[in-house]
C-alpha cells in the first residue's frame, strides 16, 4: 500500500526535521538498514529508509536512490548542517523517538493494511 508521508508522520508520531513541504510525496514500501553500501544496493525509489544514521551521508544516499523520506530513529540528533543539506537536496527526513524495532513494525503494519 502506498501511503502519504503526512499520513504515515501521524500514524508513527514522528517529527519532521526537514522537507515539511514535501510530505504529500507518497512513499511506496520501505528498507531497514543502517549500512549505506546495502541500502544503495537493495532500495527502491519511492522507498521509506529506516536507519539510525545521522550524519551527511544519508542525504547523498536519498538523493542518489530517490527515496521518498528517510526516518531518523532510536532519538538520535540530526545536526544542522545535515538538515540544511537535506532541505537543499528536498530530501524528508522524519524523527522517530522509538527504537528500530518498534519503527519498522509499527511501519510495516501500516503500509500492509
């Protein structure tokens, strides 16, 4: 099931860091993973990614995957310098306050409804 980012931010609770207008971008499936090499090489455009990496090279890795948002999760801070690069690049990323596992369950009950 394909979900809007604005919806599924609701349904997990999370808080948008960065792309605030674009989350009617409509996310299609999602990957899990905090390594950068599997995500470039099994992400689909469209796709949610789920990592607990913070630093600048989850936006290169969006932007080159064309990924529909990236969720932060397990609490982790998202430097500026990280947001800016994600606003300039209109990659979304979204926080969540709950651990990986929660995350992707929570998400994966959502988009298989």
């Amino acid at each position: 099931m394909k979900i809007s980012l604005n919806n599924l931010k609701e349904k997990l609770n999370c808080t948008c860091l960065s792309g605030e207008n674009r989350l009617d971008r409509i996310a299609d499936g999602a990957y899990v993973s905090d390594l950068l090499s599997d995500v470039m090489g099994k992400a689909q455009p469209g796709m949610l990614w789920v990592t607990s990496q913070v630093h600048k090279n989850i936006v290169a890795v969006a932007s080159l995957k064309e990924l529909s948002a990236i969720i932060v999760v397990n609490e982790r801070k998202v430097d500026r310098e990280v947001l800016e690069q994600a606003e300039s690049e209109e990659i979304v990323i979204l926080a969540s306050g709950k651990p990986t596992f929660e995350t992707a369950g929570e998400l994966y009950r959502i988009i298989r409804q």
